[in-house]
C-alpha cells in the first residue's frame, strides 16, 4: 500500500478532486495549509531582509520578500494498493499542472498495515 501525498494550488482542489474521483481514487484527505517552494533569494539580499527586520514598502522590498511569504495551498493524501499508485499519481499531475512554478510536490511512502476502526479489518 502507498501513501501518496500532494501539495496543490487551491484552486485546483475541485479538478483534483473530480480527476480522483473519476480515475477511481474516490477516498482521500484534503486540508488547507501555507508553505512555499525553493523559490531562489539572492543569498546577500536573504540577509538583509533578516536583519533589518524587514523593509521598507516598495516594488524593490516587496519582490525581496516575496521568497519569504508563505502562500496557500492544500494538501491532499491518498491511500492506494500498490499497484496503483502510478495511476493516481499521473491523475494529481495531469489535473494540476499548468507548466507554471508552484504546481505543486507529490511525496509517495510506503504504508505497511491498515485497519476499518468499525469493523477491525485490515486492509482498504
């Protein structure tokens, strides 16, 4: 069994969500959350912004601290059988990517044992 965890923009929650549905995944988590990539700094002007504890409102301090925001995105996981895992994961890629920085991460990990809390049977 596969974990497969996938940070999206927001509003790709309803595509994704109906591309799962669709590919036959109908059973996942969805939660908000804030993060950001690995959006490059200038290692100098990094520097800057933490020590002075900021600066000044203009074009040049907003595009400085820009790396430094957390932006919003949601978190979607999904548990699958082994053998489908490369089928959700190309539905995630397909329904979120635009060709744009920030489409999103996908993470798979393995998952060694599931269990129903109402019925104590293991598997999915």
């Amino acid at each position: 069994m596969k974990e497969i965890m996938s940070f999206i923009r927001p509003a790709k929650v309803n595509a994704t969500k109906k591309a799962l549905a669709d590919a036959g995944f109908p059973a996942f988590l969805c939660r908000a959350c804030l993060g950001r990539g690995k959006k490059a700094l200038d290692p100098a002007a990094l520097k800057l912004v933490l020590e002075s504890g900021g600066l000044p409102v203009s074009a040049e301090g907003e595009a400085l601290t820009e790396a430094l925001r957390l932006i919003p995105k949601r978190f979607f996981t999904v548990f699958v059988e082994d053998g489908d895992a490369d089928e959700a994961i190309k539905t995630i890629i397909k329904a979120n990517r635009t060709g744009n920085p920030g489409d999103g991460r996908i993470f798979v990990l393995p998952t060694l044992e599931s269990y129903g809390v109402r019925t104590g049977e293991p598997g999915l």
